[in-house]
C-alpha cells in the first residue's frame, strides 16, 4: 500500500529532502496528500484531516471551491495557458479596484516573492537609492534583501534598538546585510533607524500584521508614523499584503487602518490558492513598468497572468468583497478565542490566542506579543504538545512554534470545537508535565 514513509524513501532518491518547500519537512517523514475539499486534506493513505494550514494561508474560500475550480476548469478546457491576454486578467483587475480603497493600478506576477522584487525595482527606480528597511522577524519570501532577520535566534538578533540583520539562509547576495532592520512598533528607535538610513533607503517594507510569526498587529500610531515618515524622508512605503489582503477587511489591512502605502503586495486568497500575486500602486508610481508609455522598470514573466490563475482570481474575488467571508471567519476565531481563553484558564496555562481573518496563532505567553523578540520567547515545547495532540484528533496545525494558523469559509463550529477538544487535552497534559 502506498504511505508517506514510503513515497518519502522514494521522492529522496531525487529531491533534498523530499519536499519543495522546506518549511513542508517534518521528521521523520512528510506527509505527502492525495486531495482535499473544503476544510479537509486527505492524505495517501487515507487519513482524513482538519485543515488549519489552509495552504499558507491562501485558501480563505476552502479547498476545491466549485466556483473556483469551475473558472479555472473553464479556463483549461479553452486551451490556453500563457503567454496572452484574457479578459478574465482585466476582469481581476477590475475586480480588485472595486473591492480595495484607493485603488491605484495593478500588475500581475506569480508568487509574492516576485511580486516584492517587483515593488523594490519601482521603488529603487523612483527613489534612485538601493537599500530596503523591513521589520524584524517578517518574512516576505526569498529575495535577498528581503530575505534577512526571519526566525532568527536569540543570539543573532542584536541590540532590541538596532536589530541585526541576520541572513535567513546561506547564499545570499551580500546586498542583504545592507538591509535596514526595524524593531516593530517601537516607534522612537524606528524612526530614528529611518532618519539615519535616510539617503540610502529606497523603500520600507512592512506587514501592517506580522503573520509569518504568528499575529502582530502593528499599531495604528505605528504605521501613521511610518506613513508620514517616509512620505517626509521621500521613502516609498511599501505594505506587503500577501497574508492580510481580503482576510482583514475585503480591502485587507489598508481598509482596517485607513493608511494607504505607495505600493501594496497581494497574493495567497487572491486566488484561493492558485498561483499568482499582484502589485498595486499609485499609478503614477505604477506608470514606471508602462510599456506603452517607454516606463523604465521591466515587467516580464511566461507565467504572469496565467490563464488558470487569473480565471482563479475573477471567479474568487466576488466571494471576497462584500465581508460576509471576513464576517463569518471573525465569528469562527471569537468562538476558538473564547474556547481556547476559558479551557487554558482552567488548566492554569498562560497563552495568548491572537487573530483575525481567520488567522490565528496561540502564543505560549502571559500578553499578546507585539513583536519578534516578545514572540520568541513564546514556549516552543508547550506549541509542540499542542501540534502533536491536534494531530492525534486529525487537526493539522503547522509544524512550526512561529508561522500562522488559518481557518477558510468551509470551516465550521464543530471544527472549531473539534480543535477545542484537542487543545483541552494538549492543556491537561502541559499541566501535568510542569
Ligand atoms: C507576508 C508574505 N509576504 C511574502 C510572501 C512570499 O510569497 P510567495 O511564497 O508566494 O513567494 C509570503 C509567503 O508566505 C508571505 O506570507
């Protein structure tokens, strides 16, 4: 019969690792899945489970939606791929202007990650300046610069006021020791990092809610003052909303907080989890990759605008825009806030549930957390009970103490108790073992 350990001995004979996403790795093996559909993954050998990954986040509208997957079968069975236009692209656009306040102009590419270096170029070109400031512990993928200070140790963090900037993995250009590390929301030392770095500083680029490591909010007095900052220092600002775009508000984060960057990255609930992300701006801004207009900045890709995934993005985005989605996620995280607050109560366990948007992340720590250096003392071994005991009641959490957990429209209460029960039994056994 066929099992994870098995397609595991198989898939290392020609993959690192067996997997291509290092963050899908678990000892002793992956689980590798065979399908999914609404809340639930299945995986190759049958076992069905509570999905609280939800695909990075990205799926909001649960698995194998029929209005999705019925655009994007439409979109296979006209036989294109790439490589053109659509009208399922301009109706995405289209969809997002209607859906996000202030709305500039937008580009497709495919992955955040490239959706960022996309953002840096424009601001680079803007600004004529090199160096990026991002805030400790985000994460806002792979690029280089970008790619510094995330899950960092104890030891590599640096000074609370002058953060380090820590490559997050090894090969990196050297450009990424440049990177200007922000201690998030503290605003004095913030400001006082920008005012230094002033000259060089091309953009700053920010997670209004850190949700790689769990669940930030920043505060509302801390990105104004980024806002006015930057706009003062002629820093581009620009808000990465891979994670918080159409779950915080249908206009994501910049709805909630009534502050609007220059520029704005998307992805993830976009499309419901089909492969693409966006960069909105001023169109002023935006006009620099206008291939019409000679703009300067390249925008080029085989994938970009992907006839599946703009087919993916036109079909969810309706689904998104009213709030009712966001409505009803908030009401399924009350319910785990609630469960989660009274059953640690009972057991004598300080942890802090912190969400929105169907985010949520339990914190292993007496207050919320408000940013990296508070998070990290979260207790790794108490998150490690409670992922091992979810997954004995067949709710997948991720792996990682520090990541985000994810609820979707298809989740239900009796999901959300079927996740209380495991944490009531996780609780019990944390008080047992202090
Ligand atoms: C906030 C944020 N920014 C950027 C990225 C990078 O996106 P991608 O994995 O599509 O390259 C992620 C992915 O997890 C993310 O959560």
């Amino acid at each position: 019969m066929i099992s994870s350990r098995a397609l595991y001995q198989r898939a290392t004979r020609h993959v690192p690792g067996g997997v291509h996403s290092n963050t899908r790795f678990q000892a002793p093996h992956p689980t590798y899945f065979a399908r999914a559909e609404g809340a639930h993954l299945w995986d190759v050998e049958g076992n069905r489970y509570l999905d609280c990954t939800m695909g990075n986040g990205s799926v909001l509208l649960g698995h194998a939606h029929p209005q999705v997957d019925d655009a994007v079968c439409a979109a296979v069975r006209s036989g294109l791929t790439t490589g053109v236009e659509t009208e399922a692209a301009v109706v995405a656009a289209e969809l997002m202007a209607r859906i996000i306040p202030d709305f500039g102009k937008v580009r497709f590419a495919n992955t955040g990650t490239e959706a960022l270096m996309h953002a840096l170029a424009i601001a680079r070109h803007r600004t004529g300046r090199e160096k990026v400031a991002k805030a400790e512990g985000s994460y806002h993928g792979w690029f280089d610069p970008l790619w510094v200070s995330t899950w960092a140790t104890a030891e590599q963090v640096g000074p609370a006021e002058r953060p380090a900037a820590p490559p997050s993995s090894a090969g990196l250009s050297k450009v990424a020791a440049d990177t200007v590390v922000l201690p998030y929301n503290d605003l004095d030392a913030t400001e006082r990092l920008l005012r230094e770095h002033a000259a060089e500083l091309a953009a700053v680029v920010v997670e209004p809610v850190l949700i790689d490591i769990g669940f930030i909010p920043a505060t509302a007095e801390y990105l104004a003052m980024l806002r006015a900052l930057t706009t003062e220092l002629g820093i581009v600002l620009i808000f990465d909303e891979l994670l918080t775009g159409f779950r915080l508000a249908p206009g994501g984060a910049r709805q909630v907080y009534g502050i609007v960057p220059d520029l704005t990255t998307y992805g993830k609930a976009l499309a419901n989890g089909y492969p693409i992300a966006a960069v909105e701006g001023a169109a002023e801004l935006m006009a620099a990759t206008d291939p019409s207009a000679g703009g300067p900045v390249g925008w080029v890709g085989t994938y970009n605008g992907h006839g599946t995934a703009v087919a993916a993005t036109a079909a969810a985005l309706p689904l998104l825009a009213d709030g009712t989605a966001q409505g009803y996620l908030d009401k399924l995280g009350e319910r785990l806030r609630e469960g989660f607050g009274e059953l640690a109560g009972r057991h004598g366990i300080p942890v802090v549930l912190a969400g929105a948007g169907g985010h949520f992340q339990p914190y292993f720590l007496p207050a919320p957390a408000t940013g990296y250096r508070t998070a990290m003392a979260s207790d790794a071994r108490r998150y490690a009970i409670l992922h091992k005991t979810a997954r004995e009641h067949g709710v997948l959490l991720p792996a990682k103490p520090l990541l985000h957990a994810a609820l979707s429209t298809a989740h239900t209460e009796d999901d959300v108790d079927l996740l209380l029960g495991a944490a009531a039994e996780a609780f019990a056994t944390m008080e047992r073992e202090t």
